[in-house]
C-alpha cells in the first residue's frame, strides 16, 4: 500500500478543474506536498460548488473537468512524483433536480418496481405506496402543477410520469395522483417524509451501499481509477450514515486492492475508531481539537464562564450538557422528527411497547430520548454496545416516566441483525451533527476556537504533558491518520482561531471591547454577540460582504433569536447594522481595529506554533488550499473561496532563493510549511516515533516540544513552538529556560546551528516563535 507523507486539498468545481489542478502540481512538489487531495469529482448537481451532490456515480463530472481532466491530474501528479487522493460520497445522492439522476428518475416513473427501489431508502408503507417529496411551496400548490412535454412540471421542478398516466385534457392534479410519488409541502418533511436522506437535507437521499449490487455500480467509476492507476487512495464522506460501515470498509479495501482509506469520522474525547474499520484512520478533526488547546490558556475558563453568565444574565454559565441534549431534542422533535417516527414504526407491538396511537408517542419519545442522551456519534454494534447501554440509562435518569419502555427498548436496539438497531445506529449522528455542531456550536460561544468540528468544547485547554500523552498514543495506534487544522467544513479557519485563542490571555481586555461594542453597536442576544465580535476580531481585515453573510448564518444555525425556517427580520436587522457599524461608525472601526491590534501579534506566534505542531506531530499531515499564507476565513462558504496561487507560487520561488522573511509576514507561514512538508516528504526516517522534550526554567511552561526520531539511528526531527505568547511577554519572557539537545542539530527555518548540550530557548527561538531541527550529519 503506497502511503502520503502529507496530502494537499483542493476544492475542485466549474470554476476550478481538474486540469487547473493539473497545473499546480509542479508548485505543489515544490512546496514539499506528497500527494494531491481532490474534493468530490464524480458528476453532481448542475452548478454545485462542493460535489457532495452526486447524481451519476458513473463518470467525472464534466463541469469539473470530466474523464480527460482526471486523467490529465493524474498524469501531471505522477509526473510530480504526486500521489492522488478522492473524496467519494457513498452515503447518499443529489436529487434536487430528478432529470439529472437517472436513479431517483427511474424510482419517481416506476415506483417500487423499479429496479433502484431497492437502492434507495423508502418507507412505502408509511407513505401509502408513494415516494412523498417535500418540494411544494404549501400543500395548496398542488393547483400549480402542470403536464409539459410528458413530465409533471411545478415551476422548475421536473417529474416523469407513469406510462399511460395522462391523456390530453387530463386534469395535472389528477395526474399527479396516479403516480408513484406525493408533491407535498416542504414543511411536511419534519414530520412525513419517508425515505432515508443526508442529515435534514431532503435533496439528498441516501442510497443502501450494503446491498452488493448497489455498490458494485455505485463504485463502478472509483474501481476503475484504481485499475488504470489514476487514484492512490480515498477519503470516505459521512461513514456514520451507512448501515455497515465496517463491512463497507472491507468490500472498498477489495475493491481498491488493499489502498489508503481515511474516513470522515468524529471521535469525540476518549473514543476510538472501532477495531474492524479496515482503513488508515480519520481525516483529523481529533488532532485539530488536541493542537487548538495547546494554545488555551486554562486560567481563562473562569473569568470566560463570568462573562458568558452576565452576558445570558443567568448569573451562571451555560451548562454544555444541557444545552446539547436541548439541541438535540430541538432535532428530533423538530428536523429529524421523520426519522424518528420511522424507527417508532419498527417497534414491534408488546405488553411494554405498544405500537400505535398515543403509545406510539410514548416509544417515538423514548427512542428520541435515547439518542439526545448518547455522548459519542453512534455504535458499531457490537463495537459501542456500552455507549449505547450507557445513553438508555440516562435517559431513564433524566425521564423516569418512560424507564419502563426504555428498558423493552434496549434488546431490540442492540440487536444489530434488526432493521431497527440497525437504523438506530444511522440515526443517532445525524442528530449529533445537526444538534451539536450545527446548533450548539454556534450557542455555547465563550471561546470559539474551543466549538471545532470534532471537538468537545467543555474540553477547555490541553497540558504539554496531556498533548504528548495523546500523541504517543496516535504515534502507536494511528500513524498513517490525516491531521488537519481547516477544511471545507471547518467552521473557522486555523489563522482566524489562533487570534481568538489569544482572548484566553486577554480576557479583562476582551471584555472591555465586548461591553463597548455592544454599547456603539448592540445586539440584543449576548451570547450571540459575543460569537459574532470573535468572528469579526478573528477574520479582520474582512469585506462587509464575507462578515454580513456570515452573521446571518451564525445567528440562523443558533436558531435562538431567528432561524432558517422562521427568519426574525427585525433581529436580523439589528445584526445587519451592528456589522455595518464596523464600516460606517469611526468609533466602532478604531475599538475594533485597536482589539485587533492588541491580540494579532500573540495570534500570529500562535498560527505559526500550531501549524508547525500539526504539520510534524504524529500523522499525515494535510494542508487546506491556500493556508500556506495566513487565511482567517468563517465558516462556508468563506472558506471555500478561491486561492491566488500564482502570488503563492511567486511567494514560494523567492523564498528559494534566499528572500528574508520576518515572523509577522505571511511568507513566514509559507517558510515553515514548505520546509516541514520538504522534509517529512524527503527524509521519512526522521519521522518514526515520538518523544517528549521537556524545557526547563521558568519559562517551561510555554514551549511544547518533541522528538520524532525514536526509530531512526542518528536522532530525528525535533520541533519547538511557543505556546501561550502574550503570558510568557508579560512574565519576563524565556528567561534563562533552556533544552537539552543530544546532538548538533540545524534548523531548518533559519539555518542556524546548535551544539549538543543546554540551549537557551530564546536561542533557539529568536527570529520565530518555532524551529525545526534536523541533525547534523
């Protein structure tokens, strides 16, 4: 199996092809990349940005650069010496728009005796022998629909009809009752719906991978990259919405002969990937929350906690656990009520556990309880039978009416032979995602750099001592997973979170600036503004633009002062003009730009020491497009924008030849990328374990340190960040803090060399708040 010593992602869509990432590959060799990383490539929705919508599983995606285009990368890649690593989507497909999926158009014509009625997830029972279809503006459309051109027309949507199902003169209502599927109104999809889908998105229906032949054509496209030796490895989208993600991970290794696998899995503290998942590991959510916490500084949370209770004027805190089982039940009362109510259903009838009528709220609460009580994603039954017994358990702590149904609930939910157990496992991290890190994450805001995907936010900081306790772990359990500090779906970038960890060393300032802010510029739901004024302060210098969508966003994912589905326009008119205040009102402009000036600096050694970490701590580090410079984006679509690589290319040459970069320039982030990622690709055997280096002095504290070279015989790649930059200021600096190194080394940032012997960090760390160093042959 050909592994990556690191992979760099680019998001491939219309505007950015396949052949245009053909042509990065030379830069992408000289930055030091491994393999390239490719966002979904295979045909999507018409105009899709992102390519999570698959509609044809069977070819590239012409808009993104179609067959030619891949084969084009592929061949510039190996030219490069490159490897090629794809995103691919089993989970589910795009159907927004039924003439592009020759799947969902077949099962809309046929019904259940099409031949992809199988494929796909339908409940036809409930729905009385109908698809039921969420697209109506309200039930009362049906008058709307029209028959053109042989296809049952509602404005732009477009359906198929049976065979013989119209005639001339036929009334369209009376057309569309013939058919195999219900136009209903989108508000009906909560409750109603009757098939699978991604999340609470109804344009995305999953698809039954676990049937042979399903994913036999599903991954007809992907076996042939492998054949004719295009792609060399796969990330896998949303492994928790699959039935058998364990036995999905066995047929895809056969299927790409044995090759690099990495699954899109959240593993929240503590838990680990189960043993029977056949793949090389995470794409590095995990590792992004250890780094983050490295540089938060512990002795905040209580002075964070102050602030977050007066401004909620609670006089306590938010309490994380009841916020999220709030949230979650939000969901599943709300969103995901459907899929809820379709594993009710599949309750079978018993003395404890009747099965219709108002008992069948009774078991839809209980099963609904149950999920918003689970700590982890989901189980891997028999893998997280615990979890699952420990979730029923405080369930009927929490709701003792129902301790009696809970208790006939468990055996048949952990029998994972069942339809229900089974479908409970897909259900519960759909609530997860979208109660915890779409809802909760953007309401428990103390400190935004702490609600990452992946990351448990109560989780506050991370010792030296705690992060290298971890990384032996990694180094010994998962070498070969991704480590990451942003991607697509991140909801800050890593620069913009670097900023806003410095506000844990800050924190009289910071709320000082939050007080004035919302005196020149209120917004009326404290906790809300204080995520906004960290975005804003994070991201600056940022468009009017990028900050007004992303507020409105924030503040609908909240769903506390307005939402999605019921925009509170005069709230949101007050969010529009506190962000306007930041353009148009001087005062607010000068407090805003002085916070920022105060915290950029401490930021900046922060962004630098975190992606040094990241980049040779245990692991196959990845590089998110364009973060080689400083990137301090919100959350998508702003961090999806494009990259001016030719000014990153140019960045790069000068670099090479011997331009002098100072630690606030961003040329100093791409000096440090490029030469870790140069020397993880070039010198592999100075990466083969992990040993802690412990400063001593006073400053001890604020170095993190390690060695990665236990393997190698001649010593390995040593790193040295700073951590906690604004305290160590103020205390003195570096002192007389010291390491002990046990041979001649040179960094390779600078080009400085060492003796063996004591070193003064201040040394070592003159010129930038890290080092690299590499012995000396």
């Amino acid at each position: 199996m050909r592994t990556p010593a690191s992979t760099y992602r680019l998001q491939i869509r219309p505007s950015f092809t396949l052949q245009d990432a053909a042509s990065l590959t030379g830069y992408l060799r000289e930055l030091g990349v491994d393999w390239v990383y490719l966002s979904p490539i295979l045909t999507a929705e018409e105009g899709s940005d992102h390519g999570y919508d698959v509609t044809d599983p069977s070819t590239v995606d012409a808009s993104r650069g179609g067959a030619e285009g891949l084969a084009a990368l592929s061949k510039a890649a190996r030219e490069a010496g490159l490897g090629v690593l794809v995103d691919i989507v089993p989970n589910h497909m795009g159907v927004a728009s039924p003439p592009q999926n020759a799947w969902w158009w077949s099962l809309l014509k046929e019904g259940k005796a099409s031949r992809y009625a199988e494929a796909f997830d339908v409940d036809w029972d409930f729905g009385g022998g109908k698809l039921r279809l969420p697209v109506l503006g309200s039930d009362a459309d049906v008058d709307k629909l029209e028959v053109v051109d042989g296809e049952l027309r509602y404005f732009d949507h477009r359906f198929p009809l049976v065979e013989g199902s119209y005639a001339a003169g036929d009334n369209a209502g009376d057309v569309h009752a013939r058919q195999h599927y219900e136009l209903v109104g989108w508000r009906r999809a909560d409750d109603e719906l009757n098939y699978r889908r991604f999340f609470a998105v109804s344009t995305l229906a999953g698809i039954r991978v676990e049937i042979p032949w399903v994913f036999q054509e599903a991954h007809a496209e992907v076996a042939r990259w492998f054949r004719d030796g295009l792609v060399d490895g796969l990330r896998i989208d949303h492994p928790d919405g699959l039935a058998d993600p364990a036995g999905y991970l066995e047929r895809l290794k056969e299927t790409t002969a044995g090759s690099y696998l990495l699954v899109e899995k959240i593993l929240e503290p503590g838990e680990e990937l189960p043993e029977n998942f056949d793949c090389e590991g995470t794409t590095g959510y995990d590792a992004l929350a250890d780094v983050d916490r490295l540089f938060v500084d512990p002795d905040a949370e209580v002075q964070l906690d102050a602030l977050d209770a007066k401004l909620r004027g609670t006089g306590s805190p938010a309490d994380y656990q009841a916020m999220i089982h709030g949230t979650k039940r939000r969901v599943t009362d709300g969103i995901l009520h459907s899929e809820i109510l379709r594993l009710a259903r599949l309750v079978p009838e018993s003395p404890e556990l009747p099965s219709s009528g108002v008992a069948n709220q009774e078991v839809a609460d209980a099963l609904a309880e149950t999920i918003a009580s689970f700590h982890v994603y989901r189980s891997y039954l028999p893998y997280g039978k615990d979890a699952l017994v420990a979730a029923v358990e405080r369930a009927a702590r929490s709701r003792p009416e129902l301790a009696s149904v809970l208790k006939a609930l468990l055996p048949l939910l952990l029998d994972a032979g069942g339809e229900l157990g089974r479908r409970f496992q897909q259900t519960s991290g759909m609530v997860m995602a979208k109660g915890v890190e779409d809802t909760a994450f953007f309401r428990y805001t103390r400190l935004g750099t702490l609600t990452e995907v992946g990351a448990d936010p109560t989780e506050f900081a991370l010792s030296t001592a705690g992060f290298h306790e971890r990384m032996v772990r990694r180094q010994a359990l998962l070498p070969l997973s991704m480590t990451t500090l942003t991607t697509h779906d991140t909801k800050r970038s890593e620069d913009t979170r670097a900023r806003i960890s410095v506000i844990s060393e800050a924190v009289p300032e910071w709320e000082a600036f939050v007080d004035r802010m919302q005196e020149l510029a209120p917004i009326p739901d404290g906790p809300l503004a204080v995520l906004v004024w960290q975005a804003i302060a994070g991201a600056w210098p940022a468009s009017r633009e990028r900050l007004q969508g992303y507020v409105v966003k924030a503040a609908r994912e909240a769903g506390n002062s307005t939402s999605w589905t019921q925009p509170n326009e005069a709230f949101e008119a007050k969010l529009a003009s506190a962000v306007d205040a930041v353009f148009d009102v001087p005062e607010v402009t000068a407090a805003l730009e002085e916070f920022v000036a105060l915290v950029d600096p401490y930021g900046t050694s922060n962004s630098l020491s975190a992606k040094i970490v990241q980049l040779t701590m245990p692991g196959v580090p990845d590089v998110y497009q364009g973060t080689e410079f400083w990137d301090r984006s919100l959350t998508d679509p702003d961090n999806r924008r494009a990259v001016d690589f030719e000014r990153r290319r140019a960045a790069l040459a000068a670099l090479d030849a011997g331009v002098q970069t100072e630690a606030r320039d961003e040329l100093a982030k791409l000096l440090l990328t490029s030469r870790a990622l140069r020397l993880r690709r070039d010198r592999p055997e100075l990466f083969g374990g992990y040993s802690p280096i412990n400063a001593e002095g006073p400053a001890a504290e604020h170095l993190i340190a390690f060695d990665r070279g236990a393997l190698a015989a001649g010593g390995g790649a040593i790193t040295l960040a700073t951590r906690l930059p604004r305290k160590l200021e103020r205390n003195g600096g570096w002192q007389d803090s010291f390491v002990r190194l046990g041979r001649a080394v040179q960094d390779e940032l600078t080009g400085n060399s060492y003796p063996p012997g004591e070193v003064d960090v201040a040394r070592l760390l003159q010129r930038y708040p890290v080092a690299l160093l590499v012995p000396i042959s």
